[in-house]
C-alpha cells in the first residue's frame, strides 16, 4: 500500500533518494540550484513535496493531458509547472528489478503499459487514459534488462479494475494501479503460472484521479 506515503503516492521514496544521493555527492545545493524534471505528475508531485522541504526552487514540465488535481498538487508544494513535456514512468521499475533480481536472479519481473500506447511492445505511441504510464518515449534510465516482458493493459480494463478495487476491497488506488492488477491477473491466468506467487503494487491515491 504504497498510497500510505507522505503525498500519497510511491515516487515519494525516489523523490528522497534522488534528492539525499544529490546532496551527498554534492550535485546540488539548497538555495542555489534548481532543479528541472520531466514527469507525468506523481514522480512530479514528491519532488515537489520533498525539494519544499528541502529548500528547492524546482520547475516541473508535464503533458497538458495530466490531470488538475495533479496540477494543482504541484503548485501547492510551490513548483512551476510547465505543459510541454512527456516521459516515461520508468524509474520504479528500473529499481525495483534490480534489488528484487539481486534477491533472486530467478524472479521474473514484468513491465506494464496501456494497450492503445504500447512502445516497449514496438506499437506508435497514442493517447491512453491511463496517467504515469507510456506518456511519449522510453527514457534511457529504463533497463529493458530487467522485465522478460512488458504487458499490455487497455486503458478502460484499467480504470474498471480500479473501480473494483474501491468497491469489492476498500482499496483506493489510481488508474494505474489499476493496470498493474490487470495485468497481475493475466499472468495469474497463465497455465506455467499455476501455484507460483505474483505480487504487485497499488501506487497512488485515488483522489488525483477523481
């Protein structure tokens, strides 16, 4: 339940990382920096809570696609925002498969992306509903690596599930996480699958979304 998080949100954890690692090697420096992202809004919201609590000036680019409430996140925390950019959620990912293959080399670790937008399957990128995934490119900070094989997940099928997360199990998760059981339970469906443990994650809040 990664929604439990200071904004909400599991880019919460990388946003300190990033910014803590930066400090550390002596990149950037309160007062004096600023710092410039990409994002398509989550990622963007806790570099925004946590460059606030550090003393940041941070300016933010996202598709004019996102929604208000993230927008408006964002300049509660004090960011500039800038429509104009698109990018990938790619750095969860990236991550996380590194750490969970250095546990177990033999996990298989699966990417997901919306079925009208699916780039890492080869398709033309297209406009999908589902926010923080697939929004143009696939940044160089994605290690294709790491997953066996990106799963694709329409962007209605999305936005079902995560209706039904809310109302069968009082989980209040964003549309992505929404795709991310969706395709949990392809795999799940799948006969060399029978018995083995699938895990995956609920991400975001709902009320972005609402």
């Amino acid at each position: 339940m990664e929604y439990i998080n200071p904004t909400g949100s599991v880019k919460d954890r990388d946003a300190a990382f990033m910014i803590d690692e930066s400090e550390r090697q002596s990149l950037i420096t309160p007062g004096k920096t600023v710092l410039v992202e990409a994002t398509s809004g989550n990622m963007g919201i806790s570099l925004a809570f946590y460059a606030r609590i550090k003393g940041y000036r941070i300016i933010l680019c996202m598709s004019a696609a996102m929604s208000i409430e993230r927008r408006a996140m964002l300049r509660a925390f004090g960011a500039e925002v800038n429509m104009v950019c698109f990018g990938v959620e790619s750095g969860t990912l990236t991550g996380a498969g590194r750490y969970l293959k250095e546990i177990n080399p033999e996990m298989g670790i699966y990417a997901v992306e919306p079925y009208e937008s699916s780039i890492l399957n080869g398709h033309e990128p297209h406009s999908h509903k589902i926010q923080g995934m697939s929004a143009g490119f696939i940044p160089d900070v994605l290690d294709r690596s790491i997953f066996s094989e990106a799963l694709r997940v329409h962007s209605d099928d999305a936005i079902a599930m995560a209706k039904r997360l809310a109302t069968e199990e009082a989980i209040l998760g964003g549309i992505s996480s929404g795709a991310n059981i969706c395709a949990a339970v392809q795999l799940a469906k799948r006969p060399e699958n029978t018995g083995k443990l699938i895990v995956t994650s609920v991400n975001i809040f709902a009320e972005r979304y609402l």
